[in-house]
C-alpha cells in the first residue's frame, strides 16, 4: 500500500490524537477514514453537479412540486 505525508497544524493532530484514542484507532485509520468518507461526498457531489448542468434533464419549478406534494397552492 502506497505511503503519502501530509503538513497538519498542531490543532488538527490534537484533534487527530483526539479522535484516534476516543474510536481506539490508529492515526492512520483515522486519516483513511476521513480520506475514504470525503471522496464519497465529493463523488455524490460531483453527480449531483452533473446532473443539475445536464440541459436534458428536465427542471420542474418548486411552487409545482410543492403544490404536487402538498396538496395545496
């Protein structure tokens, strides 16, 4: 497995420190946790930019759709 370094403020090792006792973890664990869970975030984003720039994709406008689940104008 590839090794990366990364700078960290002191604040965010303790922070860090903070984390990996609390969970029982090591630092690495934590950091690849962190890693893992951001690059899913940012891939749900990145979805989710795509489709709102997709032209195709069909826009209702909010009154309508609230109307439509609502019930009520």
């Amino acid at each position: 497995m590839p090794q990366i370094t990364a700078r960290l403020s002191d604040e965010l090792v303790d922070a860090l420190d903070t984390a990996a006792s609390t969970l029982h973890r090591s630092r690495a664990d934590v950091i690849r946790q962190a890693v893992e869970s951001y690059l899913e975030d940012f891939a749900d984003i990145s979805v989710a930019l795509d489709r709102l720039r997709d032209p195709s994709d069909e826009c209702i406008d909010w009154q309508e759709a609230r109307s439509a689940l609502l019930g009520s104008d």
